[in-house]
C-alpha cells in the first residue's frame, strides 16, 4: 500500500504577468494555485504516494477552484476544512538576468490565517498517516496558526508520525525574534528538517562559516557544522540543505547535502537555467520524502532530492509536473536534455 503523506499550510491564487512584463507594464494576470505545502503534496501525488493536503478554504468559487488545482494532479482534497472569507493571493513578477524576481503578498485576513484550532481534527487527519510536512511560512501567519502546527506536531509525534519541516522563513510575515521564538518549540517535534543557509542564520542564528551566499560562494564545511548544529540542537535525524548559487536570476547552480547523523552527503551540482524558480525549495521537499519513504540510502535520497528540484526550476507554475522515472533519469546522469523519442 502507498505510503500517506499529510501535509498542512495555506494555497494561494497566484497572479503574474505575462512573460517576463514588469507589475506595472502587466494588462494581464495568468491566474495559478500554489503554496509551499501544498506543492510538495503534488509532487508527492505525481509520484504516486497518497498525498493530502489539509488547509482552510472558503466555500466560493475561488475557493473550489484552489480544490480543484490540487484535485488535478491526484491530491487528496477531503480533509480541507470549507469556511471564512477569502483566498490569499500572491502576485509574482518574474526576474530575468540581473533583476531579481519579486513577490507582493495580499493574503491578510485569508481562511487558513483566521483559522482556529477547532477547525482541524487530527484524529481523523492522521488516520493511516505515515509522515507529516508542513514549512515555517504555516506559523508565521499568526499565533492562532502556530498554536495550530503546534497541535498536529504534538499528535503526529503521539501516533510515531514521521514530521518534516521546511524552514521557509519569511521576513514579509514575521520578524527573525518572532520565527526563532515560535520556530525554537515547533521544531522540538521534527524529524527531518529541511534549510537553506540563510533560513538557519535567520531563524537561529546558525551560520555557515566562509559562506556568502549574495556572492554565490558556498564552504562544504560551514554547511556540515550548521546541518550538525541543527541537528544537535533539535533532536532531528536527517537534516537537508539546499546550496542555490546565484549567477544571475536566470542561470543558478544548485546542489544540496543531507546529514544523517552519522555522515554529510553532497549531491552533485546543476548549472541550471531558469524558466520559474518559484517552488523550487518545495519540489526539493517532495523528493526528499519520496526518496526516503522508498527506503533510498543517503547519497541516493539527496541525489533524487536535487534532481527533482532541478527539474522544477524548468516548469512554469509552482508545482512540480515530473515522475519518478524522470527524476531518476537525471539523477542517474541523463542531463543532456535531448529530445525523447
């Protein structure tokens, strides 16, 4: 039987203009669903594991339509809770060689962030589940949504549930006080946690050494001594950290390594060339517990892990549309991107 993954967070509408149109050139928006859990309930669901996602929603058509999105692919849609008043949304302009993407939030007073604890049975939610995921985006909407994750942490521990938690931190939602302070004791409850360099310096205080990621330069051994740190610190068993250097807004390389406790596994790295790099952290996630429940060793589990990430750095929108197969394709060294025929 596959494997159940419950993953927890809030599914925006996402507005961007065409192409590469600047805000205020765009006459039109293409309208898109996405969030950073409920990607990675997606790419779970493409690969064929049993994936839900649990969310609040209103009732309207705007709503269904976020249902719908995640019904598409294959998503379990039956747990998320129908109620309050509106989706949160998030416009995306896309960046291109030296200008930076950007991203303006309008999502205040959304169903998931006026949410209550009330709202969610995880009795019921974590039936037959076997991993829970959720991301630091989730608790900075508000204390009522961190006493929420705070809830299904504790009862997925109860029910010996594997949780995995990407950092994500946000500075547009809370301050680096604020994530460290309520990040510091969600963090107790997770397994396999999931950073960037610049996430474990803003929400901890842990830094790489002889790192700087503006300038694109990445220290392995900074990245080890903060993947322990974390590790130490919390309790976890498997600790991932993404290395995006940064060329242009276009062209990255991207690599990644994994601390299992014992050992530090570095992927090998990409150059990549960008046709949309949001999600690109939540597809990391996706393979990571793809890898992990199909029982891949360290190396394997990493390697599938940035492969799959690499893949979505070339799918516009922000889920990750790939398989298995072609994950493990790239992963095992076909790069070339020739045509298949």
């Amino acid at each position: 039987m596959a494997k159940r993954i419950i993953t927890f967070g809030e599914i925006m509408l996402r507005l961007a203009p065409e192409g590469y149109y600047r805000f205020v050139q765009a006459e039109t928006y293409g309208a898109t669903y996405g969030g950073g859990e409920a990607n990675v309930a997606v790419s779970l669901a493409n690969y064929g594991f049993d994936a839900a996602f649990v969310t609040k929603l209103p009732k309207h058509e705007i709503g269904q339509a976020g249902v719908n999105s995640l019904r598409r692919y294959g998503v379990d849609t039956s747990l998320i809770v129908r109620g309050g008043d509106r989706v949160g949304i998030y416009f995306l302009e896309k960046g291109a060689s030296q200008r930076p993407s950007k991203v303006i939030y309008d999502r205040a007073g959304s169903a998931i962030a006026t949410a209550t604890t009330a709202d969610f049975d995880w009795d019921k939610i974590f039936d037959g589940a076997d991993w829970f995921h959720w991301t630091g985006i989730t608790p900075a909407l508000g204390d009522n949504v961190a006493e929420i994750c705070l809830e299904a942490c504790k009862a997925a521990k109860e029910r010996g549930i594997t949780v995995s938690c990407d950092l994500n931190y946000r500075k547009k939602l809370w301050t680096r006080e604020k994530a460290g302070q309520v990040m510091g004791e969600l963090c107790k409850y997770v397994d396999v946690c999931i950073a960037n360099e610049e996430d474990a310096a803003d929400v901890f205080g842990i830094h790489a050494a002889n790192t700087d990621v503006t300038a694109g330069e990445v220290n392995h051994e900074g990245y080890k001594d903060v993947a322990k740190q974390l590790a130490d610190r919390f309790g976890m068993s498997k600790v991932a950290i993404t290395l995006r250097e940064s060329i242009s807004a276009n062209d990255n390389n991207w690599s990644a390594m994994l601390y299992d406790g014992e050992g530090y596994y570095f992927s090998k790295k990409y150059k990549m060339h960008i046709v949309d790099r949001v999600g690109g952290g939540d597809s990391f996630g996706g393979g990571l517990i793809a890898a992990t429940l199909s029982g891949y060793d360290s190396q394997a589990t990493i390697e599938f892990a940035v492969a799959a990430s690499c893949l979505k750095h070339s799918i516009e929108g922000d889920y990750n549309m790939v398989s298995m197969d072609e994950v493990a394709s790239l992963a095992g060294g076909n790069a070339s991107g020739r045509v298949q025929r």
